[in-house]
C-alpha cells in the first residue's frame, strides 16, 4: 500500500515515519514498520495465536548504570493465550545504544524474553502478510 499522508499525519525522524494511525486506536507510532508490526500483531490476535499486546507500555531502568543508556522501553509487550508474555523489539538496524540496551536487559533483566524483530524477520513477516492486512505501510524488499 502507497504512503497517504492525509491518512497518516507524520513527521520524519531517524527512525522513519512516526506518526498516529487511526486503524490502530489513534497510537502514536515512531516508525511504519512498528505501525506495520501492531497490524500483524492485530492480525495474530484475530486468529487467536496471541491474546493481546500494548505499545511501549513498560520502561526497565539499569539502576546500577551511571553512565550511558540507563533506560530502555521495548516496543511491543506482546501476551500469549496461556498468560505468558515478552517483549518484541522492532529494529531495522543496530546501532551501538541499541545494542547496549539490550545487553543491558539481558544482564539485569535475565528472566525477561525480549524478541528482536530485525529487518530480515520483518520483511520475512511483511511478505507472508501485506496481502492479508489492510493498511499496510510500505515496501516489503531488503534494500
């Protein structure tokens, strides 16, 4: 599906096109892909393979850190029928505070499951689905 600005009122950012979707309660998303990554998550709950998830609902701090990336707040608290949850991370590319936070979250946080939605599972996903879910943003290939 094309970009339509009249439908998604953005602003650009080093992290893509940020803005609200009305197809997604009006929430306010940092980039197309994690806009993207809600509708699949919307989609996997329709078909009841989840049974809920919340946007960047919960922030860890590292209070031991004094210097550095000192909080980090996941994308995506995605919960599955049984009641248990993780954390999906949608990142297009790593950069070095990303990947601090996260092995941060790993070392602090070590009975939390964080998932990583990189741009190889996200075009994989993006693929499966696009045809199946309304709104979809964007292109599909790996530049």
């Amino acid at each position: 599906m094309a970009y339509h600005p009249e439908m998604y009122p953005q602003s650009q950012s080093r992290r893509g096109l940020g803005g609200k979707r009305d197809d997604l309660g009006n929430i306010y998303f940092r980039s197309a892909w994690e806009a993207n990554y809600a509708r699949y998550l919307n989609f996997l709950k329709s078909v009841g393979e989840i049974a809920d998830w919340k946007y960047e609902c919960k922030t860890f701090e590292f209070s031991k850190i004094k210097r550095g990336s000192r909080f980090y707040t996941p994308d995506f608290l995605v919960t599955f029928p049984r009641g248990n949850q993780e954390f999906h991370e949608v990142k297009g590319y790593m950069d070095a505070k990303s990947q601090t936070k996260l092995k941060r979250m790993a070392k602090y946080f070590p009975g939390v499951r964080v998932v990583l939605i990189d741009k190889y599972r996200y075009h994989g996903i993006a693929k499966t689905v696009k045809g199946l879910i309304k709104n979809w943003e964007g292109r599909t290939r790996i530049d």
